[in-house]
C-alpha cells in the first residue's frame, strides 16, 4: 500500500510543472487558437490575390450540350451549325409555283424531331478593364497586409495578457507565502499569550483574543490559496498546458525611457493600429482609382472552337470556330460620379480618423507615463512603510512580553505590518503592469524585445 502511495507522490511530481514567464509565453502564442484562426485570414488574403492573378490569364473551359427537341428554329439551326441544311429543309420539295410565296414548308414548320450535340473548348480573357482588376489587385495585397499586422497586434495583446495572468499568479502565490509566514508568527503570539496565562500574567481573554485572529488568518489563507489556484487555472487555460502547478519571479519589463517626445515617435512608428491605418487610408485612396475605371472602355476576347452534330463526333466537315474581339464603353452611367465622390468622402475620413489615432496614442502615452511615474512613487513609500510597520511589530511583541501593552494593541500592530506587507506586494505588481502597459503602446512585442 505505501508502494502506491509512493508511485503515485513520484508521478504527480514528474507531471507538475513551476514555470517562469518566458516559458508560459512560448507555450501560449504556440498553442493560441486566436493567432491560428488570424494565421488562417492571411493565408485566406493570399488566395484572394491569386485570384486577381487567374482572372487575368483568363478562363479556359470544355463543355458538352446536348439537347433533342422539335422546334423549328433550333433543328434548322443545328441543321445549318453541321453542315447539313438542304433546299428540302427550306421547304422547296413542296413548292410547284415560285410565284405563291404563302405556301407555309411542312418540312421547315413541322421538321421531325432531331437530337444535337455541341462539343466546345473556349477560352475568355479580359484585355483591357480600366485598370480595375489592376487596382483590386492592390487593394488585395494591402488587405494582406493588414491581416498580418492584425496577427502582429493580437500577438502583443495576448503576450500583455499572459504577463498580467502570469504576474496576478506570481503575486496570489506571494500572498500566500505571506500569510504562511503570518500563521507562524500568530502562532508563537497565541503559545507566548496560552504561556503567560499559566503564569497567571495575563487572562484568558489575551489568550483567546490571539486564538481569533488565528482563525481569522487562516481563513484568509484558505482563500488566498484558492486565488493562487484560480490564477494558476487561467495560465493552464491560455497555454493549452494543465500541468502548470507552480509560477517563479514576478516578470518586469525593463526598459530605456527616453524623453516622452521620443517615446512618442517610437509608438508612431511601432504602432500596428497606425500602420493598419495607413493601409485603409491607401486602400481608400486605389477605391477613388476603381471608382474612375467605370469611365475607361473595357475590352475583351472570347476564343471557341467546338463540333455541332446530331451524334458526338469530332469530324474536321462538322468543326467551326469563333474569335472575338469586344469593346464597350459607357456613355452616360449616372451612377458613377456618385461612387467616385462616396470613394472621396470615404478616403477623407480615413485620414481623419488616422489623425484621431495619433492623437489618441499621444494621450494614451502620457497617461502611462503618469501612471508609471506613480506607482513608482507608491512602491518606495510602500516599501519604507512595510519596514517601519516590522519595527513597530517587533517592540510591540516586546512591550507585550513586558506587560506594558494589551493583547489587542499587539494583534493590532500585527495587522497592521500584514497589511503593508499586502500593499507593497500589490504595489510591485502594478508597477509591473505599468511597466507592460507602456511596452504595449509602444507596440513593442515582449517575446521579439527579449530575444
């Protein structure tokens, strides 16, 4: 029985896993289905450009009709298409006198019925379209372009999200380190109180005052576990790996920060969002180039060589071919001056709104910079009042070994110094995010950065 017990502790050991950032992160973009699904929309842009390329080589088709019928047009039509009219099917046989042209043929009105293949090969190609497939072309490419930015901006936001989940799980695990520690010390408080009763020092109420914050510090410990759990069950759900039990350092991004006028031309020129943006604004700009090729004549050509029989046969007497040449062009289309102007109006507003998003990353830029500047703050005023509060805990515990305070003043600076401790675990955590959020807006990418 202690032999399963023991095989059992050996595998749980083998299949948990502690984890540092890089390795989450590495796990988490290779196992997004988010980044598979935009890795998909650009292997889809891809095609869509291709097909710009095919429709300028042209269509090239085989097809086999085949039709029986009695009707008077179409059997004196495939009569003629192979080759096979006669002056019987134009009526002659039941023409006496040339000078009665309202004799009405039974052999044309009423010919028997008559079956009709047509084998044909044809091939049709745009020559000339206004330089419109030319510019969907374009269109197309930067479409491509725009999903792999798009890919490139999850990217960054899923790696912002990993190092906010992995940080949140590093800082749960900290709590809970911290309360372990605090349950240890509460409990020498509670075996320092339970001896100094027995001496008759102190009463029972010191003693049972200690045993509360006790449980009240365990409960506290019971939950902060579950956080670490929870948090521990988000990194699993992003990297796709269950066997994550254990998160090591807190993950800082370190940086040079230049002045915020550098930073901001660093954002402008990093920027997915900006770079997609140029791409709408371009791709606007080829709708105006589409929107005109509506004026230009458009010129085409459709090449056919097939057989026309009443059997399938490919006899040279039974042949025919048709090469065509066709131009058209629109004289009046009212139509087209409202859609050049909308495909102004649209370009128009494209560079608005890329005006506006520059604007916005520079407010976005300083509000980070301030927040980042704070929380520095708050995190030295945090980590010298963690140390004032732990010189005041530790002379409480001496006042209270010499008698000169109560139980509940102890218990109070206990509270007191876990508090600040609490504040300057979350204190470093911000900072980190704070940190992690002005990499982001950068658009710098944290996996590229550390490489």
């Amino acid at each position: 029985m202690h032999k399963i017990y023991l095989s059992l502790l050996i595998v749980s050991f083998t299949y948990a896993q502690s984890i540092n950032f890089e390795e989450v992160l590495e796990m988490t973009i290779k196992n997004s289905k988010d980044l598979q699904q935009q890795q998909l929309n650009i292997d889809s842009s891809k095609l869509d450009s291709k097909m710009i390329d095919y429709i300028n080589y042209g269509k090239l088709s085989i097809s086999e009709e085949f039709n029986r019928t009695n009707h008077a047009g179409y059997v004196f039509n495939s009569k003629l298409s192979s080759r096979e009219a006669s002056f019987r099917d134009f009526g002659f046989a039941q023409v006496g006198d040339m000078s009665n042209f309202d004799i009405q043929p039974t052999d044309l009105n009423y010919p028997d019925d008559r079956n009709n293949f047509n084998t044909k090969i044809t091939y049709d190609i745009p020559l000339f379209t206004g330089f419109k497939l030319s510019n969907q072309k374009d269109i197309l490419k930067l479409q491509e372009k725009a999903n792999e930015l798009k890919y490139n901006l999850d990217k960054k936001t899923l790696e912002f999200e990993v190092l906010k989940a992995y940080n949140s799980a590093v800082v749960a695990k900290d709590f809970v380190q911290a309360l372990e520690k605090a349950k240890i010390a509460v409990s020498k408080i509670v075996e320092s109180a339970d001896a100094f009763h027995k001496e008759g020092f102190v009463t029972k109420i010191d003693v049972n005052e200690a045993k509360v914050y006790e449980l009240n510090i365990n409960s506290t410990l019971i939950e902060a576990k579950n956080n670490f759990q929870l948090a521990l069950a988000y990194l699993r759900f992003l990297s796709s790996n269950d066997e994550i039990s254990d998160v090591q350092e807190l993950e800082n991004r370190y940086f040079h920060f230049p002045n915020e006028e550098e930073l901001y031309k660093i954002a402008l020129e990093n920027r997915d969002e900006i770079k997609i943006q140029d791409i709408q604004v371009n791709a606007n700009k080829k709708s105006i180039e589409i929107a005109k090729s509506a004026y230009y004549p458009t010129l085409y050509s459709h090449l056919e060589y097939g057989y026309n029989d009443d059997k399938l046969t490919i006899d040279d007497d039974k042949n025919y071919y048709i090469a065509l040449v066709g131009l058209s062009l629109t004289l009046f289309d009212g139509t087209r001056d409202v859609e050049k102007e909308k495909s102004k109006i649209e370009y128009v507003k494209a560079t608005l709104n890329q005006e506006k998003l520059k604007d916005a990353i520079k407010l976005e830029l300083k509000k980070a910079i301030l927040n980042l500047e704070a929380k520095e703050a708050i995190l030295k005023e945090k980590i010298e009042a963690k140390n004032l509060a732990n010189n005041i805990l530790e002379q409480a515990k001496l006042q209270y070994q010499n008698r000169l305070i109560s139980m509940t003043n102890l218990l109070l600076q206990e509270a007191n110094y876990r508090k600040n401790e609490s504040m300057l675990i979350q204190a470093r955590y911000e900072k980190a995010l704070a940190l992690a959020n002005i990499n982001l807006i950068l658009g710098q990418n944290i996996k590229e950065e550390n490489n």
